[in-house]
C-alpha cells in the first residue's frame, strides 16, 4: 500500500488517509518526476494542505518518492468527499528556478553545484570529478539546465535524482537491477515504435564570425537512408564546442528513435536506470534497453506498471 505524507512549511507532518487512487511517474531527471494522489477529504485537512511544501511516498516502508507539493484540490460530488495532492520530485527545485547569465573560465564541479545547487538545500550523493574550460550559462537557463549542461559537455552524462531526492552528479543508465521478459511473463500489453521522422543524418554548423562551416554526420542514420540535415549558426565558437554542438544536436534527435512500451499488472515493477532483457519470441523481439520512465498506479483498474524503454 502506498502512504503519503506531506510537510508543511512550519515544520509540522501529516498523513493522508488511505488512497484511494494514485499515480506516480518517475524519469530520474527531465521530465520531472511527478505524483497525484486522490483520498477522502477530512475537514482536518482544510488548515494543512494549504501550507504542504514537501511530501514523502513510501510502499512498504521504502521511499517511492520525495519531492515538492504543487498543488491541491479538494471536491465534493456524488463521489463524496475528495481531497486530491499533486507533486514533483526534488529537480522541480532546479527546473523553476532561473540562472543568472554567468561564463566560467575553469569551471569545476565544486563550482557549479555552489552556484546552481547548494542555494535550494539539495542533497548531492555520488558524483563523477568533472572540469572544463569556457562553460557559458546564458540568460533565462534553469538552474537544472546550467548543471545539465555542465555534466552533459564535459562528462558526456545527466545528473539524476533518487527517488529519496538525493542529486546524483554520475549517469544514469546501468546503475539499476537487470528484469527479464519473455513469453512467460505477465504482460497486460507491449508496444515497439521505431520512428525515421526527426532523426537528424547531419548537422551543418556555420560559425558567422569567422566565417567557419563544420559538418558534423549521423553515419549510421546516413547509411540506413536517413536524411534529415539541420543548419545551425553560432557565433565565434572553437572546433571543439562546434563538434560537441553537432553530436549532441544528433544525440538527442535519436533518443525516441526505437520506443518500447511494457504494462505489467503489478506497481513499481522497475525503476528508471534499470535494464529490461527482452526476448519475446511472438514478435520476434529480443535485445537488451534502458528503463527512461516508470508509471505506478492505482485506481478502479487495479494497480500496474507502465515501463517505456529505448537504446541510451
């Protein structure tokens, strides 16, 4: 059973009654984790909810999800009485809050967390040593964007939270458990997607300055027939952050290229960073991919999990 707690801003604690429907998304990153949570309302309630700013959801006593309450509702209908609570996780700090424009000359890792972090009293746990010259946040940046960029040019990786809101400065993918699924297992559904649109095959990038042009090629994409070229301008740029532009631009045009989506009748059945090894022979799928998200929940339907995976 899922529980729900939520903290108000003058230190007190309260936990909803049992829920009645529930629906819990986790990403590790952007999107942002979320949560709603529906139960009977209780007049009680009427002097908490309106100070609630954190919450905590816990299943068996592990910690499913902490984060930031949004919003609440509370109705009354032929249903009865409803209170229903909707949250983020512990990026939503990050992503609602604007960076000022600042440019590093060395940037280190200590840096960065100081100034895009350590402000909004986020717990950092593991984190890879990452450095670089000439980082630039531009104005109008998420603070999330100005660590996301950071990591992403000079380590190559995502920071990502836990489900307990700790901020995890190393990648993601393959730091969870391996799950297997074949034709033996439980499935309510499975859907694979493989889409050519918006894949990018080349990225020319012109540097208007110097008067510069580097082509940067999705070889394999160019080799199936893709052909999607983008054209981008950039001021005065080096090779390297021209290079970088390209192959990230490609990266993350192929991210949703092949899509696969599992439902199996049981909640938390796995959690972003794990791996599905998937061999079902009825239609001649099998290969190993990454867990992207996970959405638990409970309602007049019972409880299941929806797992969308893809190639990282």
């Amino acid at each position: 059973m899922l529980t729900f707690q939520v903290e108000t801003y003058d230190g007190g604690c309260y936990q909803l009654p049992m829920l009645l429907r529930w629906d819990l998304e986790l990403t590790g990153g952007v999107p942002c984790d979320s949560l709603s949570v529906t139960c009977l309302y209780d007049k009680g309630m009427a002097d908490v909810l309106p100070r609630a700013t954190r919450f905590t959801a816990a299943w068996g006593g592990e910690t499913m999800l902490r984060g930031v309450v949004d919003a609440y509702e509370i109705s009354m209908s032929e249903r009865g009485l409803l209170a229903t609570v909707e949250g983020r996780g512990m990026a939503a700090l990050l992503l609602d809050n604007e960076s000022e424009a600042v440019t590093y000359e060395r940037a280190t890792l200590g840096e960065v967390l100081g100034g895009h972090v350590s402000p909004y009293g986020i717990s950092v746990g593991r984190r890879q040593d990452v450095s670089g010259d000439g980082y630039v946040v531009t104005s109008g940046s998420s603070q999330w964007k100005a660590l996301q960029g950071f990591t992403r040019r000079f380590g190559g990786f995502d920071p990502y939270f836990t489900r307990e809101g700790t901020l995890m400065v190393e990648p993601l993918w393959g730091s969870g458990k391996t799950l297997q699924v074949d034709d033996g297992t439980p499935l309510l559904s499975l859907q694979k997607r493989e889409q050519r649109y918006g894949v990018i095959s080349e990225v020319l990038i012109q540097d208007k300055v110097q008067g510069i042009s580097h082509s940067v090629e999705n070889a394999a994409f160019k080799a199936a027939g893709g052909q999607r070229r983008h054209v981008l301008y950039m001021p005065r740029s080096t090779a390297d952050s021209r290079r970088y532009t390209g192959q990230y631009q490609i990266a993350q045009s192929a991210l949703e290229q092949v899509e696969i989506v599992l439902v199996l009748p049981r909640a938390f059945a796995a959690f972003p960073g794990d791996r599905v090894s998937l061999g079902c022979g009825r239609l001649g799928l099998a290969g190993s991919y990454e867990v992207v998200s996970a959405r638990s929940r409970l309602d007049e339907d019972g409880e299941r999990t929806e797992i969308v995976l893809s190639v990282r």
